[in-house]
C-alpha cells in the first residue's frame, strides 16, 4: 500500500497542501477517477462553451502533468471541427492568470483547471476540487495562492470554475513525470474526450466529424 501522504519535495512552496479537514469532507464528494467522470456526464452539455487549462511547471517532475494532459486531450479536440469551435485548451504553465483575457473572449459557461495537487491520494489519483473549498494552498511557482487564483478567475470571468487535482508522486526539479502520474492525466484526458464527444456533439463516437 502507497503510505506517502505528500509529494516529495525539498521547496514546501512548491507544493499543494489541502488541510486534513477539507481533505476528509469532499472525499464525499469527488475522490477519483469514477467520480469525474460522473461530474463530467452531468457538467458537459449542448450548445455550452468550456475552456480547460492545464498549469504547473515542466521543470519540477510531475509538477508538469496539467501541461501534459492538455497535450493529451489536444489529440481529440484538435481533430474535431465540433469540438474545436466549442472548446479552447491552454497550456498555461506557472503563470494562468496571463489567459485571463483570452478565455473572457472566449466566453465559458465553464472553466476548468487541472494541476498537480498534494491530496493524500496515490500517484495518478484524481480529484474535483471546488473553488470554494481550496483554503491555504500555494501552488507551482507561483506566489498567488491557488484559492485567490481561482475566485479571482471566477470573478473576473464570470464563468463556473472547476478544479481537478492529480496527485504527484514527486516535483523535485527534473524534466519527467512518474508514469502512475503519466497514466492518470491520459485516464482523465479520456473521461474529457468521452464527455465532449456523447455530451457535447451528442455523437457515439469521434467517427462523425
């Protein structure tokens, strides 16, 4: 049984940590991959806008996997005229506030935003995270707390905002992410093209471009 409770990092800074409490009460409510992809079933739907942004940082280990599942999604939603139209992905490394005004253009109904969280979970582990229940975190590089980042985003946008964490194994300085940690960002970058393709197209499969 995986026993490490947060990621291996010398730079606490740099890392994401949910209090105990907040921790224990939405394990309720979204705690894995099942529950995102019931989160996304109900989320996505016609004629709806949604931008997904990825950030973090690619010289930090697995600290670059919201960078990698976008790379991951990218493969459905680029292929897609459908999808392309009504879906804008953005790398937006360590600084996501300097999108800001792209996805205001854009005009979501949703925005969501994927990262490595330190959640107490294994490597690859995913969780939905709202904004409101985000107290006392730091993320990636940046010196915005992730909480003030997502209800200014919030604000500024006036759109849903939805955060999904991936619990890292590592985010020591280095160019390469753990494979559990690999393999949950292209688990959860197919739960998003499967929700785009039968709620948003309302198509069975991506054969109908």
């Amino acid at each position: 049984m995986y026993k490490n409770m947060a990621c291996t990092s010398k730079d606490e800074d740099m890392n994401f940590e949910i209090n105990t409490q907040t921790n224990t009460d939405m394990k309720a409510k979204t705690n894995t991959n099942t529950d995102v992809k019931a989160f996304l079933k109900r989320c996505i739907k016609p004629g709806q806008r949604y931008v997904v942004m990825g950030i973090g940082s690619t010289l930090r280990s697995d600290d670059g996997v919201g960078i990698y599942f976008i790379e991951q999604l990218s493969r459905t939603v680029q292929q897609d005229n459908m999808l392309r139209d009504n879906i804008l992905l953005i790398a937006g490394s360590t600084a996501p506030e300097n999108f800001t005004g792209e996805i205001k253009t854009f005009t979501p109904s949703t925005l969501f935003i994927v990262d490595a969280a330190c959640m107490g979970l294994t490597p690859g582990e995913t969780k939905i995270i709202p904004a409101s229940d985000i107290s006392g975190v730091s993320f990636s590089t940046h010196m915005m707390p992730l909480s003030v980042l997502l209800n200014y985003l919030e604000a500024e946008i006036g759109c849903n905002v939805v955060f999904i964490g991936i619990q890292p194994e590592s985010t020591e300085p280095g160019f390469s992410i753990s494979e559990d940690v690999k393999k949950g960002a292209e688990l959860l970058a197919k739960e998003f093209s499967f929700a785009f393709v039968h709620y948003l197209t309302r198509r069975t499969s991506l054969d109908n471009r």
